[in-house]
C-alpha cells in the first residue's frame, strides 16, 4: 500500500519518490542522525568535534559515523569512518570550517545512513587581515624560524604575535625574537629534542594580533619536512699525486647516518664542475692533474629514512689546492721567446759576417788604386798652381802699397822745410 501511495502523492518529484518508495518496498529503513554535535579547542590550533549516538538503533547494527569537514563550501575529501564519538582535527581560523557527520549501519542492507548533521566554525576579524605565506625551517635540529607577510587590508602598525604548541609542552609558548624585513615578518624560537628521539610531534603555529579586528590563523607542521642541516664545517683538503682527499667534520645535532652530502669541484682552468655524493664525511678523488689548482665545497641534505625534508643546506666555503698555471706569464713567454730567438739570430748574422771580413778580408782593386793615386796628384798640382797665382799677385798689390806709401812721405818732406824758413 505505501508503494502504491508513494508514487501519487508526489507527482512532481516523480524520481525522489520512486528511490523512497523502492527503499520502503525493501524493507530499509534510514538511521536516525548523531546528537548534540560540538566542539572544543585542545590547543591552539587543534579542535575536537564531539556528538552523541542516535536512538533507537537496532543492536544487529555495526554502528559506525562518517565525517567530513568542508572549506568555504568546498568539501576536502577527508572523510573518515570511525565508531568513536569524536574527531580530532586541525583548525582553520581564516576560513569558514563546516563540520558533518551521520551515523550508518557497515556491511547492512536493509538500512540507509542517516541525514547529515553539522556545524560550522566562523572566522573573526575582518577579512584580508590574516597573515598570509606562512614558512617555517627547523633549521640544524635546534630552532624554528618563521616567516610570513601581513594581510592585503592590515595597518602599517599591525603587531602579529606567533604561539606554538606541540605534544610536550603543557601550555602554548610565545615567540619572543621577532624581526621585519622589507615587509616580511619572522620570529625564531628553540625547538629541540634528544638525539636519539625518532619520531616528531606535528608543531601547531598561531599567528594573530591582540586586536579582534585581525583575523588569526593557524597552521599545523609536521616538523621532519621542515629539517635544513647546518652548513659542513671545518672542510679540510689533501693531495697526494694524482688523488685529493675531502674531509669535513660530522654534524653534533643529527644521529650519526641521518645526512647525505654531495662534494661539488671543479678546475680552475674549466667553466664545468662535477659531483660526488657521499654517506660519509670524506672523500676521495682519483686521476686530478698535479698541475691544476682545485676548488672544491660541500653541502648535506637529511636522509630520507630519517627525516622527509628536501631541504639542503648552504655551501661551504670554497676550499682550493694545487697551483694555477698563471696564463699571463705564458702568454709573455709565447711572445719573447720568438723575439729572442730572432734578436739572437740577427746578432749572430752581423757577427759572422764580421768575423768572415777579418778572416778573409777583401782583395783590393789594382784600377782602383792607381786611379785614386793619379787623382791625388791631379789635385795637388792644381792646388800648387793656384797657391803660385794668389801669391804672386798678393806680392804685386803689397809692392804697389809700398811706392805709394814712399811717394806720400817724399811729397810731405819739402812741405815741411818751406814752413820752417
């Protein structure tokens, strides 16, 4: 009769009601839904959702809940099925955080789960206000540094306030050595535990602001895939012929087979370099060539059956040995040498040639030499004659001075008696 019904009391939802009207048909029947469902924080950034049993359920029923948490109305495929009466999840303080469950009946047919029941977990604080790229790296398995940048609708003033919490500690700490840089904000605080200790707690991070017009958020890290060693320290090198052993010291902070290094080198002389991994502290290198200098450095990453992070450290400092072929002095030697070698040359040409003049010195020309003694004579009688021709008529001028000189003082002579009588 309820199948007949069914179908005519709900024309319009003709394909609901024949799913209903088939279930009733076969005997099903739906579940009543969870009670009471709530929430409370444990830590900072955890919560625990809490409901009660639905009533009036069969004890042939293998009663289980299925959950699940939607984000700002997108569902995020973590659904759960547990008989427990709780779940513990992250929190998500900058986001709207809807939390369902329902009750069903495992590997029964003739039950159908029940309706969903939920509840939601608002954010606070005015949107575009939360602190947003939040990073963390535990770095060297001593302290956590933090950084992130402030919301889009934040003042310049804004003051954010990092808590953390991980199984351990009783009470959330706060972090108390913060710094800014260029608008980036980031706070450091000590975060070890024992060397021998293999397994992490996840660390929860707060980060708000004590005004309630700030929107906090939250963060849940598992630390492992935060881990950046520590730079290897105290890089030694040593070559013996053609090999350069590497040494450099072992972490203090890791359990001993929890780093993997990789030695990078390269020669002087070349653009390319090489890399050695190692599970070891040191190296060796065979077939270098003794006459090229060497730079090497080295840098450690976790191992992965010890930690899942993928961070490296930074590089060491840059280590070298042997010597460099000074280019300049060979260039010098590519140039004086064939300049020598021709200097040398031409001296050693004028020098026998010389020294074949003294051994075998020319034979003079007989044409020569009689042309040149007649060609002496030539000349010096002509310059004979000459000497006769100026000196004759040199005489002839001092003899013609002379009378005239005479004649003078012959005519002054009476001149000078008649005066005198």
């Amino acid at each position: 009769m309820a199948f007949q019904g069914a179908p005519a009391r709900c024309r319009l939802l003709l394909a609901v009601c024949w799913v209903v009207a088939a279930g009733t048909a076969a005997g099903a029947k739906v579940l009543p839904p969870p009670s009471n469902l709530d929430y409370s924080f444990i830590q900072i950034c955890t919560l625990n959702w809490t409901w009660n049993p639905p009533q009036n359920v069969s004890s042939s029923c293998n009663l289980e809940y299925s959950s699940d948490i939607v984000i700002n109305e997108v569902p995020q495929d973590k659904t759960e099925w547990s008989k427990n009466l709780f779940r513990v999840t992250d929190a998500f303080l900058d986001e709207e955080m809807r939390f369902k469950v329902r009750s069903e009946c495992k590997h029964d047919n003739t039950s159908e789960p029940s309706p969903w029941v939920e509840t939601s977990l608002l954010p606070k604080g005015i949107p575009g206000t939360a602190a947003v790229d939040l990073s963390c790296v535990w770095h060297n398995l001593e302290y956590m540094a933090c950084t992130w940048r402030p919301g889009e609708n934040v003042s310049s003033d804004t003051n954010y306030t990092l808590f953390y919490w991980f199984d351990g500690l009783k009470n959330p700490k706060k972090c108390s050595n913060y710094s800014t840089d260029q608008g980036l904000f980031g706070c450091v605080f000590n975060f070890t535990f024992p060397k021998v200790t293999n397994t992490y707690p996840t660390i929860s991070i707060l980060i708000r602001d004590d005004s309630e017009e700030i929107r906090p958020v939250c963060a849940s890290k598992n630390p492992t895939t935060l881990v950046k060693p520590a730079t290897p320290s105290q890089v030694t090198l040593s070559k013996i012929n053609d090999k350069i052993d590497v040494k450099w010291s072992e972490s203090e902070t890791f359990p001993k087979g929890c780093l993997l290094y990789e030695v990078k080198y390269r020669n002087s002389d070349l653009d390319t370099g090489w890399i050695i991994p190692s599970e070891e502290n040191s190296v060796s290198i065979s077939g270098i060539d003794p006459n090229s200098k060497y730079i090497f450095k080295v840098k450690a990453k976790p191992k992965p059956d010890c930690y899942s992070s993928e961070f490296y450290s930074d590089w060491s400092e840059e280590k070298s040995i042997g010597e460099k072929r000074d280019s300049t002095i060979s260039l010098v030697l590519i140039i004086t040498i064939p300049l020598i070698v021709a200097v040398s040359t031409i001296i050693l040409l004028v020098y026998l040639k010389r020294l074949k003049i003294l051994i075998l010195p020319p034979i003079p020309d007989p044409r020569e030499i009689l042309k040149r003694m007649f060609g002496e004579q030539n000349e010096d009688s002509q310059s004979y004659a000459k000497d006769d021709s100026m000196n004759a008529y040199d005489k002839l001028i001092m003899e013609e001075e002379i009378h005239s000189l005479i004649l003078t003082e012959t005519s002054e002579t009476p001149n000078s008696e008649k005066e005198n009588r």
